[in-house]
C-alpha cells in the first residue's frame, strides 16, 4: 500500500468518526444562525491572540484574560455555542 492510499484512508477514517459528525452537525447548526457564529469566531480569534501572546513569551495582560472570560461566559450561555465549542474541543483532540 503506497502513501497515497494511506493518507486517503487516514482521511476517510477521520470523517466517519463520531467527533468529526458531531462537529461537522453542529458547525452546519451555526452557520443558520450568523450572529452566534461571529460571536464565537470573535472569542476564538481573542483566544487565538491571547495563546500567541504566551507562545512568543509575552504575558497576557489581566484586561486581555478578563475580556476572555466575559466572552466566554456570554457564548457558553447559548446551548447552541456550547454544543459546538464542546464538539469542536473533542474533535481537536481526537486530531491531536
């Protein structure tokens, strides 16, 4: 069996896992509702800016973690946004 096939196999085995469905369920889910999904892309990008910030040895400020927090606590609120960030995390996980 050559590499390609592998990785094709590899992929195939990916999408038919329960993480990825669940994910994928909920990801289409957030798509009909716009406002929901740019409040989560919103926290996922402060997120994101907060882990580089560390990465590269800066520390984040107590603003920075504070407004964490708040947008985090405002979107968990929705079961719809925690439904999909749950997904989300098991499918990252499941890929790491």
């Amino acid at each position: 069996m050559n590499v390609y096939d592998q990785a094709h196999q590899l992929a195939k085995a990916i999408q038919e896992s329960e993480e990825y469905k669940q994910y994928h369920a909920s990801d289409l889910k957030l798509k009909e509702k716009p406002d929901l999904e740019k409040m989560i892309r919103d926290f996922q990008q402060k997120s994101m800016e907060v882990q580089l910030k560390q990465m590269s040895g800066e520390q984040p400020g107590a603003e920075d973690m504070q407004q964490i927090q708040q947008l985090y606590s405002i979107v968990a609120m929705d079961p719809m946004a925690a439904e999909y960030m749950q997904n989300e995390m098991r499918f990252s996980v499941m890929m790491k």
